[in-house]
C-alpha cells in the first residue's frame, strides 16, 4: 500500500480522497530533527508539506522512498526542487486554492489600516473606558477605500484576485509584472451578473509613484524588491501590504518611513526573521500583524487538501 505522510496537516476532504483510492495517510506531526527517521521507517512514499517542513538536499538523500513531494500552497521556496526532480522526485504545489483567501487577508489588513483598527483594538481594552472621547478623536480620521488607487506588485493569481477585489470596491487599480503585460479581469456576482475589466502592466516607479496602496504579490527573493529607495518613490501618507513572503520588503526601511510618516501604515503577514519576527516590527503602532495566516481559511484548506489528493493520485494511481 503507498504511504503518505501530510506533516502539515491536510483537510479531511484530501484525507478521504486519499483513503478511497486505497492510499494510506499518516496525519502524523513529526518534528524536523525526526523527520528522516520517520519517513525511512515507515517507508513513506509521498510527503505533504505546507510552509512549515523544509525539505532540503539532505533529507532528500536520506530518504530514498520518497517518489513524490506535493506542497499545499503558492510557494516553493521551502523544497529544494531542483534536486528533488534531478533524483526523479515529483514536486508539486497548489497555487489555485488559496488565491482568495489571501487576497480577503491584504483587505483585512488594508481596512484595518485606513481605519486604525490594528491601534484601536490594543488601545481601547486599556484605555476605552477612561480615554474614550480622546481616543475617539485620535481615530476619527480614516479614509475610504473607494476612489482611492491599489497598486499591485506581481499579477499572478493573488495578484489578480486581489485586483478583482479592489475593482469591486470602487479603487482604481494598477500593476507591474514581469511576465504578465496585460489582463482581462471578470468580475462575477451573486446573481450571476459578470463585468470585464481590462488592465495594462505598468513600470514598478509609476505603480509605487501613483498608488495609494500597495499590494506586493512576488515569490521569495535573494534581495528586496521593496527597499528605501523605492519607499520613498511611494506617494506621501500611502501604505504598503506584504502576504507574499518575508524577504521582499526592507523591514528596516520600513519603519523608518513609518515613523518619519512617509508611510501611514503598513500591514504585514510575513516576515523578514520568520518565525521570529523582530519587536521593532511587532511593537510599531502603525503596523497591522498576522502570522503569516494568509491561506489558512477553512475553504482554502478544503481547496488545497482536495487538490493536492487529486495530484497525488494522478501521480502515484497508475
């Protein structure tokens, strides 16, 4: 019987895909410094990872069982790919299933910052009471969303789901994309109702220049995409949203165009020294925090435990 090992967890939907199709699945959490051990003695064929289980060259090497590597979720980055394929392993990940979900947490995040509700929500368990009139008056400046422009850095599937978001809210919206120039977006409603939007690539200066918000929606880097310089090309009291991947921004850079309030706000999901984010990061008042939650909704998880069981049996049910 082939054996799949999901160490980070997979939706009971997958779960049962699997088991139907005659696989055994092991929902076991196995510590890193375990891992090979596990796999080799439980002569595991196929190992299920999120972003937490790395799979590096070595465990790779120690674990010649292993057929195939599927990755619920956008990135890669935590797989050495390459050395997995050269060694004739299948590697996979699942980039459709949490596409909306993240593009729900960057407006969470957004709304959060033009309203301050990331400060009020600390401020008002400690001061709501006593302080209410003068905290009324220190939130009472928010802006809408509508009428404002979302600038969005990397137009792939978050990307574009993101923009259909911020289309259906009334923003402007525009990009910058290495490989995409331009897109049509269908925007489709409750009642079966769809309207086109047609959106053309721009330069990275001219969507930082002319936005009001950015969006960042890139793969894992070697060197910031988004550093001081390009913070300061952003427009005057803008703020920046990351739930792409650590790395990208220059955290540094970042709180320095906060604090000098180049910057009104920034809304982070991801982080430079995840899983330890620095204090001076998770400290700032104008900064709204989640860990790194961006897929991790109940239907995204639905959606990727289903399509990562539909990949595993394609590859392995022959």
């Amino acid at each position: 019987m082939t054996k799949i090992l999901a160490n980070d967890g997979l939706a009971q939907s997958g779960i049962d895909l699997l088991v139907k199709e005659g696989f055994e699945v092991k929902n076991t959490r196995v510590a890193q410094e375990q891992l090979v051990n596990y796999i080799n003695k439980n002569n595991i064929d196929a190992l299920l990872v999120r972003s937490a289980t790395k799979v590096d060259k070595k465990l790779i090497d120690d674990c010649p069982s292993l057929k195939l590597i599927g990755r619920g979720g956008v990135g890669l980055d935590n797989i050495d790919v390459k050395y997995a394929e050269s060694k004739g392993i299948k590697v996979f990940n699942t980039p459709e299933a949490s596409s909306e979900s993240v593009a729900e947490l960057v407006f969470a995040h957004m709304l959060n910052g033009v309203r301050f509700l990331h400060d009020a929500n600390r401020n008002m368990p400690l001061e709501g009471d006593s302080q209410f009139k003068q905290l009324k008056k220190s939130y009472a400046g928010g802006v809408e969303l509508r009428g404002k422009t979302l600038g969005i850095v990397g137009f792939g599937r978050i990307g574009q789901a993101t923009a259909k978001m911020g289309l259906a809210l009334g923003m402007e919206v525009i990009f910058t994309d290495h490989h995409t120039k331009e897109a049509t977006l269908t925007l489709s409603f409750f009642d079966g109702q769809s309207i086109d939007f047609k959106l053309k690539s721009s330069d990275l200066k001219e969507v930082l220049a002319n936005s009001d918000f950015i969006s960042l929606h890139v793969p894992s880097q070697e060197k910031y995409i988004i550093g001081r310089k390009e913070l300061g090309l952003m427009k005057p009291g803008s703020g920046i949203i990351n739930t792409s991947r650590g790395g990208v921004l220059d955290e540094v850079a970042l709180v320095e165009a906060l604090e000098s309030d180049h910057l009104s706000f920034a809304g982070l999901d991801v982080f430079e020294s995840e899983p330890t984010p620095e204090i001076k990061i998770l400290m700032n008042p104008k900064i709204s925090l989640s860990p790194h939650v961006g897929g991790s909704t109940v239907e995204a998880q639905e959606r990727i435990g289903a399509e990562l069981a539909q990949k595993v049996i394609k590859s392995l049910k022959r």
